[in-house]
C-alpha cells in the first residue's frame, strides 16, 4: 500500500544477505517492525481521535449510560482482534503473491492457482477491491488530519473562535502534503516509525492514566456486553456498528504492506504496541465516560492532561499526516499494479528516488486525490460528518478479499470445497454485518465512495474491454510473423543497416509499424526484432527469467521481456540483458519502431457509443510509450495507422 522508510529497506536488504550474521538478521527484523509502525498503521493509529466518539454519539441517548460505553468498548476490542488479528493477521497473511499482499496481488494470485484461469469473477472482484481502495484513498487524509487538527477547539489558552480556523489548519497542511509528493518521501519516511511508535506508546499511557477513573471498565473485555448492548438498541445497534468499524480501517494495510516488511515483521508491531495500544486506549476512553458523562462528546482530547495538551496534539497532527502519506503512497502503488495489469492505460508514474525501488510519484493520481480531499473538507467540514462517509470503502475492500480467499483456501491449499466455503463465509459474514451498518449512512455521506467506486470501474472496465476489442481487431487484420518471414524471402526488399526494433502486444503477428515500414519506406533493416513486454502475474521478474528471445529466421527474432505487476518497465535496461543470451546491439544505434493508433468509434464495437468515446479518451491521454518504457527519444520513430472500435 505505502513505500517503507529507508531503514526498513536497508534493513530489509540487511536481512536477505546472509553474510551479515546472526546479530545483523536480528536488527534488520527489529528495524522493519519499527518501520511498519508508521506506514502500516498509521491509518488504524489515528482511529482513536473519532471512533469513540461517533459510536457513543449514536447510542440511544447520547452514550454517556453505563451499558453504552461498555457496550462500544467491547464492540470496539472485538472488531480489533476479530477482523484485524484473527482475519488479517492470522489467516490472510499466509495468502501472499510471492510475498506480496493487497486486492491486485490476491487477484493474480487466484487468477494463477485456479483452474479456469483469468475468470471474469476473479478479475471483476479485483477491480471492485481497487475501485474502492481510491475512495478509501481520499477520505483517510482529510478525516485523519481533521479529525487531529479539531483538537484545536479544546486546547488550553486558545480564544473560543480559533474553531474557525480549524478548516484552513487541515486544508494547508494537506495542500502541503501533496505538494512534496513530487520531490519523494524518502527522506521524511525514516522517521515515520519512530514517530509513530511513541504515538501509540501516547496512547497507551493516556489510556492507562484514565483506566483508573472507573476500573469496571475492564467489564467490557467480556463480548456479552457488545451483544447485550446491540440488542438493547435494536436497529439503532446496527447504525453503531457503522462507527464501531471506524477503529479497524487501516486493517487492510496489514496485509497491502507485506511484501514491504514481511508477516514476521508486522505481526510482532502489531501484537507487541500496536493492539495493546489502542486497546488500553479505548478502556481508557471508556472510564472517562463513565466516571465523567459529559466527556462522551469528546473523549479523546478530554484525556489529555493540561501540561501535555500541546505536545499530544502536535502528535497527534503528526500521525495524521504520516497516516495520509501512507495511504497516498498507497495510492501510487495500486496505480502502478493496476496499469502493469491492463486496468487503466499507461500513466506517468516518477521514480523520485535512484536507489529506492519502491519510491514512485504519480502526479495524476495525486492531483485527482489533492482535489478530492479539497472537496470533501468543504463538503463536510467536520470529520464527525467525515465520518459517515468513511468505512464502506474499506469494508467493501475487506468483502473483496475474503471472497478471493476462497480461491486460496481451495485451489492453493488444496482443502475441501465445504472448508474453503466455510472459512470464506465465516469472514464474509462479519464482512457482510459491517457492510450493511455502513451502508445504512448512505444519505449522510456514505453515497461518496460508493459513486467514487463505481466510475472507477466503469473507466477500467471500459479500458480492459476497449483494448481486447482493439487486440482481436489488430490480430484479424494482421499477417502473422512467419508467414510474412516467407513473404519477404519470396520478395527480398531494400536491407538497411543496422537493428530496428518493433514493439507490439503480441509477439507472433507482424506489428503495424513494420507493416507500414515495409509499405511506404520499402526497406528492411539488417536486424529485426520484435519485442513485446508482457506483465507475470507475480509481483516481481528476477534478471535471469526477464528475457526470452526466439528466433523466427535470420531476419527476425522475437523477444519477450517479462515485468511483476510491482515494477516498472525499463527496456533499454532489460534489452542489455540480452547479451548474455548471444543478441548483441547497440542501444545508441538502433532505431525503435512504435505504431500509434488514430481510433474512430463504431456503432458495430461490441460498446455502447458512450463507451467508445470514453475509450478514446482514455487512449489520447495515455502516457507515451517512449517515456513509459524509458526508451530513448532520438531512437523512436512512430508511425500511425487509424482502427475503429
């Protein structure tokens, strides 16, 4: 989901080398579960500045009784360690993708292991899950630092109208945080963790401070209080459930971030602080209420001692913005998946670091989130209304994952239909409760992901189904490669020196640029070869399985050059690979062949009209190639044909 600060790679890297020796494996261990503190849980670490205080504020008659506030806290523990450490940490981080996690990489992971393949289920769930991932992308960030930054109206010496300035605070502190986003994180992001780890060991002691308040608070580790609590309110404990799940969202980064820390790594942070934290600060929270009703309104920021009120808020608004980084670098990352896996076309996507692989910026993604997170704050301007619409993207991001966990449990694992059926449902069922209680704030807020969501998937949709049409269209009007190789045997033309390269989507048709070279240039050059870049459905390609080169004749040989669904693709890079295969060019002498096609729409596309011209759309604002692929500019020559679709 997040790029790992630079210790955590460092010390990942440290770990992978066994020469470092016992005592180096140890600290490299210590330094990733550090680093996972802050990228992983940031999101879930902020959760106690409103989760508390939406659930309450919804309880039959203000929250402030007795069976309310052991009712929330138990609901709120449970929701902890069923969904984030049984679901998560326990089960669905043994479904990795070559130690990979998220929504995309159980995609292909299922799509791999499964009998039928790509089947159109698997594929659709996996757009669903990063469909929903984008709305999730802009409410973390303005709920998160809004909801840190409203500490503002309770701070001690502050005049009562420093309120006002509340939503100008989070507006520029976010316009800030996107702007940096172009200059990389890597700098700022080795001190994610530390920071971080001393909020939750903040949240911890503020909570221990207050468990003294009212010690029957520790009544509510008991789940009978949540169950009596939600039937005494009937449909009204439906509608808290929607609030309770406010303390897990972030969960699913547990499992987003694993290839970035490891399960070891992130289990320790999350068993060892990280839990213990935020339940400590819950019961904390919760004998506060009991002991002083009328801090039900607020109690986060009530706990907090005068003499520390300051410096807990600048921590607070710390973790915040470390918790919105994380998702917005997040956002980076599933952008990248998504086009290595045809979901959206080709975007500009900037490595902002030479030495860190995994420190990318995406400036269209990241004006489409500035501009969202903007929206919001002046759409809803508190994170108490924030807060309706937060939730149904990540519990419907969550579905998602257990319903791909089938696929897992049945076709990797090997285990029964009615055990693969039963784990599923078990997950899907508490998936299922949180999704309904969230869906029923639907008119407060909770529309704004689910639309997000859905055009999301129409626009990769569109795109997936837009680019089969245009394949099948290109391969029916195409000559394949070896009958044209017996062609130009027949009928030798002009032979120009040197090596030209033609770059195509699939390898065994003749491409459109040496059509068109052949055409109107009439010359074939010395050497051709006919390269296509294909995407494993595995996060990463090692060196030696990148390239694979197959000759057709002495005139032509093809070349296919593998990328994980995790990496950019660099030709040059890859193509000097090929010397060790016997295929050795000059990059600076060689001249790269790229076909660019003029669509039209058709009515006789197999798409709508409508969808036609959003294909189109999606086409002309495209990344190029040249860039997209890192190929050289002054060795690119384009030649244009026009295809309906």
């Amino acid at each position: 989901m997040a790029d790992p600060s630079v210790d955590a790679q460092k010390a990942s890297e440290d770990t992978s080398q066994s020469q470092n020796g016992h005592g180096s494996k140890k600290e490299g261990f210590w330094a990733l579960a550090l680093g996972s503190v802050g990228v992983v849980f940031g999101d879930i670490g902020t959760s106690p500045l409103y989760a508390m205080r939406e659930a309450l504020g919804h309880s039959r008659g203000g929250g402030g009784g007795e069976m309310a506030v052991l009712g929330v806290v138990s609901l709120i523990t449970w929701a902890l360690i069923l969904i984030v450490t049984i679901k998560y940490v326990v089960f669905l981080m043994r479904a990795d993708n070559k130690g990979e996690g998220g929504t995309l990489a159980l995609m292909a992971l299922a799509q791999r292991v499964s009998p039928g393949g790509r089947s159109r289920i698997i594929f659709f769930l996996g757009v669903l899950g990063a469909a929903l991932f984008y709305g999730d992308g802009i409410i973390t960030p303005a709920v998160s630092v809004l909801g840190a930054v409203e500490g503002l109206r309770d701070a001690p010496g502050v005049p009562a109208r420093a309120g006002d300035l509340v939503l100008p605070i989070s507006a520029f502190i976010l316009i800030c945080l996107f702007l940096v986003q172009s200059r990389g994180t890597a700098s700022m992001a080795r001190f994610f963790g530390p920071i971080t780890a001393v909020w939750f060991l903040t949240l911890a002691g503020l909570g221990l401070l207050h468990i003294s308040d009212d010690f029957s608070i520790l009544r509510a580790v008991s789940p009978h209080y949540g169950v009596m609590f939600l039937i005494d309110n009937g449909f009204l404990g439906f509608i808290i459930l929607g609030s309770v799940f406010l303390a897990v969202t972030g969960a699913e980064a547990l499992y987003a971030d694993m290839g970035h820390f490891g399960k070891g790594p992130i289990r320790v942070a999350w068993l060892g602080l990280c839990l213990p934290a935020l339940v400590l600060n819950y019961f904390g929270q919760g004998a506060l209420v009991l002991a002083h009703p009328e801090s039900r309104a607020n109690p986060f920021f009530d706990m907090i001692p005068e003499v520390a009120y300051w410096p807990v808020l600048l921590l607070a608004t710390l973790a915040a913005i470390i918790a919105s980084q994380a998702v917005i670098t997040g956002a980076f990352s599933m952008t990248q998946q998504a086009v290595s896996l045809g979901l959206f076309p080709r975007i500009d996507i900037r490595r902002t670091s030479e030495t860190q692989a995994g420190q990318i910026y995406v400036p269209q993604v990241n004006t489409f989130l500035l501009v969202g997170v903007l929206v919001l704050l002046v759409m809803f301007r508190t994170s108490s209304n924030l807060a309706s619409a937060y939730g149904i993207a990540v519990t419907g991001s969550m579905f998602v994952d257990t319903l791909l966990f089938f696929y897992i449990v049945r076709y990797m694992w090997k285990r029964p239909v009615w055990q693969a059926a039963g784990a599923s449902l078990a997950f899907g069922a508490l998936d299922v409760v949180f999704i309904t209680s969230n869906l029923l704030k639907f008119f407060d807020g909770a529309w704004l992901p689910l639309v997000l969501g859905a055009a999301l998937v129409v626009i990769m949709w569109t795109w997936t189904r837009g680019a089969q049409i245009l394949t099948d269209k290109t391969r029916r009007d195409s000559v394949s490669l070896t009958e044209l190789a017996d062609i130009l045997k027949a009928r030798a033309p002009h032979r120009a020196p040197g090596t030209a390269i033609f770059l195509t989507s699939d390898p065994d048709t003749a491409p459109v640029a040496l059509m068109h070279n052949l055409k109107h240039n009439k010359v074939l050059h010395e050497k051709n070869i006919i390269l296509s870049v294909h995407t494993a459905e595995t996060p990463r390609v090692s060196d030696d399985n990148r390239v694979r080169i197959e000759p057709v004749n002495e005139d032509f040989k093809k070349v296919i050059i593998g990328y994980g669904f995790m990496e950019q693709p660099n030709v040059p890079k890859a193509l000097g690979l090929c010397r060790k295969q016997g295929l050795k060019f000059d990059i600076m002498a060689t001249s790269f062949f790229l076909g660019r096609r003029s669509v039209v729409p058709s009515a006789q596309s197999g798409m709508p009209l409508w969808q036609d011209k959003l294909f189109i759309f999606l086409m002309k604002n495209a990344a190029n190639p040249t860039d997209f692929y890192k190929i050289p500019p002054g060795r690119v020559v384009e030649m244009g044909t026009q295809v309906t679709v």
